[in-house]
C-alpha cells in the first residue's frame, strides 16, 4: 500500500500527459484558426453578420482564432463543444452546462455558464450550436493510456535523482552535547554550508576543530536513463497524436515526407472536423428551404500549397476544358470573378489537334 502511494505522488507531479495534449490540441487549433467561413448562395459568396461574426469577431472579449482554437480545445478535451447566440448576436462558448437527453423531441440545455454568468433560462438543440467530437470521451482514453506510462515515467525520474543525488556526512566531536545553543548554532552553520554548496558554483567550506564534512559521490550514473526518459515521453505523445489523427512524425518535427504527411494530417484529422463544424452550421443557419435552394456554409481551410505551386496543374485543366475558371479558383480559395471569360470552358489547340484515329 505504501509503495501505491508513491506512484501514485510521482504520477500527480508528471506533466506529460497535459503537455502532449497541449501540443496535439494546440496543432489542430492552429491549423483550423486560419479557415475562412464563407457563407454561400449558390456559387456566390455572400459577407453577411454572420460572416463577420466568424472570421473577424465572434463577441465582444474574443477575436476570431481565439474563438476557434478554443472551441477545438474543449471539443476534443472534452468531447463537446457548445456555443450559445446572445440577444446582442455575440457568438460564446459555454464554460459549463447541463444537457437533458430525449428521443423524440429536442434536447434541452440548462444551467448554461459563461465565466462568471449563469443564464436561467434553457435553450433548446436548435437554438445553440452544439458540437461532439466522438462517441467515447477521448480524455478517458487518454488518461488510462497515461496510467501506464505515467508509472513507468515517474520511476524513471526517481531513479535518475537517485543516481545523481550528492550524499555527504558531518562528523562533530560534541554530537552529544546537551547545550541546546551548541546544538542549535552547529545545526545552523551545516545549514549554510549545505546551502551554499546546493547553490553555488563554487562553494568554500571552513574547517572548524572537531568538525568534519565528507561527500559519498555515486559512480555509477547511467548514460541510458535520459534516453529512455525520453522515449517513454515520446512514445505517449505518439500514442495521443494517433488517437487525434496527427502523423507523430508532424508533432516531431521531422522533415522526411513532410508534404506527406501533412496532407495525410489534413485530410485525416483537420477535414474531418471541418465537416462536422460544416454540418452543424448548415443545420443551424438555414432552414431546410434555404439550404435546398443552394445557400449553405462554405469552410475554406489553409492550404500547405500556394498558387505558384500548383500552377501547372492548374494550366493542364483549363486547357484541356475539364474545369473552367470559376471552378478552378473555387478550388484555390480566390473569391468568384465579374469576368465573362471565366464562364468558358476552353481548349487549347494542342488539345483540340487530337482527334480519334490520330493525327489531324
């Protein structure tokens, strides 16, 4: 029981459980912070209050990446996200609340706080924007699967104190003494002497009769322990970066594959979210006849390529008339253009000199 405790008091002081769901959580933040939320009628975008709302400021203490890298936070640290609509049309994030579940009407959410403000009135589903990460709290999983490590890496760190701690030992002829003042001005002079070493450099100890200070050094440090420390802290933050569909390798740092890997993270992870934000907007801000009729909300999310880059891509389609040039800057995230030229599908003559059977 007693050895329980101690694991138990080194796990509590590891912070690399909150670290690797900081960095993760962070990452996804970032990335999703930079999206544009272009509400759209058709294929014409359309800057209304909520689009303002979105991308600028959300309400009155937040600007728009705050608001977002913040809803991404509690959505996957807490499997849920609600905001709320003020009467003054300020978009807020609720700190706490309370949902009443049912099947066959609309849930209910009460007791809905806001820092220090509790509203006493409830909100109904379709009055909030509430969002779900998965079906199982990931902060659980997280937390068993840091049980483990936790144990084994708070060991590690105890062994290795252990095996650089200084150990030394006084020798004093009046140990017994039973003058509490030679006691006490004794037990003060170790004191500073202790303290001086533990804090300086370059400590200078005086030697008094009858008093005699000898160091115990521990020879045999092992080089390995630090390695090992910090495989077992990479080894969880790789745990979590799957979990959260982060490529370990994009949470390294490492430069192999990186475009790889980074269209792997977006696909897998950022787009994901995306279209769950995407549904719930969809659902919220527009009726059934609006979204029918084409309005409908439109998340453009950064890109790891710029224009330059997929330049020739982009010249190989409009030659050879598979996209016409709405399409084609749709898809580079360039608003539409009042130019009649870009309604036409055109065909190079290099394109158009090929016909069936060869050569012209």
């Amino acid at each position: 029981m007693h050895d329980q405790g101690l694991i138990e008091d080194i796990s509590e002081r590891i912070h690399m459980k909150k670290l690797a769901i900081q960095i993760c959580v962070n990452l996804i933040g970032r990335t999703i912070s930079q999206s544009e939320f272009r509400v759209k009628d058709g294929e014409k975008l359309i800057k209304t209050e909520l689009y303002y709302r979105l991308n600028v400021r959300p309400n009155k203490n937040m600007s728009a990446s705050q608001f977002w890298q913040t809803v991404i936070y509690k959505l996957i640290h807490d499997n849920e996200c609600l905001i709320i609509k003020s009467d003054s049309d300020d978009l807020l994030i609720a700190d706490d609340f309370y949902r009443d579940e049912y099947g066959l009407v609309e849930d209910i959410f009460k007791s809905v706080t806001i820092k220090n403000f509790t509203y006493s009135r409830t909100f109904r589903m379709s009055d909030v924007i509430y969002l779900e990460y998965d079906n199982e709290n990931l902060s659980k999983l997280l937390s068993s699967l840091y049980s483990d490590y936790g144990e084994l890496f708070g060991r590690l760190i105890e062994y290795q104190k252990l095996n650089y701690q200084v150990r030394s030992t006084v020798d004093t002829e009046d140990v017994h003494s039973k003058d509490p003042k030679k006691r006490a001005k004794m037990q003060k002079f170790i004191n500073d002497m202790y303290a001086s070493i533990r804090s300086k450099v370059f400590a200078i100890v005086p030697q008094q009769k009858g008093f005699k200070y000898e160091e115990h050094a521990k020879t045999n440090n092992s080089g390995n322990t630090i390695d090992d420390i910090n495989k077992i802290t990479n080894g969880y933050l790789d745990q979590v970066s799957k979990a959260l569909g982060i490529p370990p390798s994009l949470v390294h740092g490492e430069m192999a594959d990186v475009e790889k890997h980074t269209r792997n993270f977006m696909t897998f992870c950022i787009d994901s979210l995306l279209k769950k934000i995407k549904d719930e907007f969809d659902g919220k801000f527009f009726s059934k006849q609006e979204y029918l009729s084409g309005q409908r909300m439109d998340i453009r999310r950064v890109t790891y390529r710029n224009m330059f880059d997929v330049a020739t891509a982009v010249d190989k389609l409009r030659s050879s008339g598979v996209a016409n040039g709405h399409e084609l800057r749709d898809e580079l995230g360039m608003e539409e253009s009042d130019d009649p030229i870009h309604d036409k599908y055109v065909i190079t003559k290099n394109y158009s000199e090929t016909v069936e059977g060869g050569e012209n």
